[in-house]
C-alpha cells in the first residue's frame, strides 16, 4: 500500500475526521471512499450527452394522456 502526502484546509480535515469517526472508518478509509466513488463516476461531457440523447427521444416521442395510459393498463390486466 502507497502512502501519500497531500495539503488539505483545516476545516476540511476537521470534517473528514468528524465524518470518519461517525462512519466508525479511519481517515484514509474515508479518503479511499471518497476518491474510488469520484473515479466511477462519468465523464462530465459523456454524462451529459447521454441526458441530451434521453432529452430529444422525449421531444419526438410526444404528448401523452396519464389518465388513458393507467386505464389501458387495467383494462389489459381484467
């Protein structure tokens, strides 16, 4: 295991201990957390492209009546 020295503002070191102790988890466990949950997240540009992609199908899919959906679906399950 790697050790690694980083700066970090007071008042943010105060709060990962503060956050660690009530997690029952040491300093580094959090950090570790912290950085592996950062790292699987998406790319920004990517997740944003997928959010315009799910945007323009709504547009051309068109409106819809909440109400007939619900009572096609109980009609079909009689």
């Amino acid at each position: 295991m790697s050790k690694v020295m980083v700066s970090l503002p007071d008042e943010l070191v105060r709060d990962l201990d503060a956050e660690a102790r009530r997690r029952s988890m040491s300093r580094s466990a959090l950090l570790a957390t912290a950085a592996r949950r950062e790292l699987a997240r998406g790319d920004p540009a990517a997740v944003a492209e997928a959010i315009a992609r799910s945007e323009r199908r709504f547009r051309s899919a068109g409106g819809f009546d909440a109400a007939e959906l619900v009572r096609n679906d109980r009609d079909t399950r009689r």
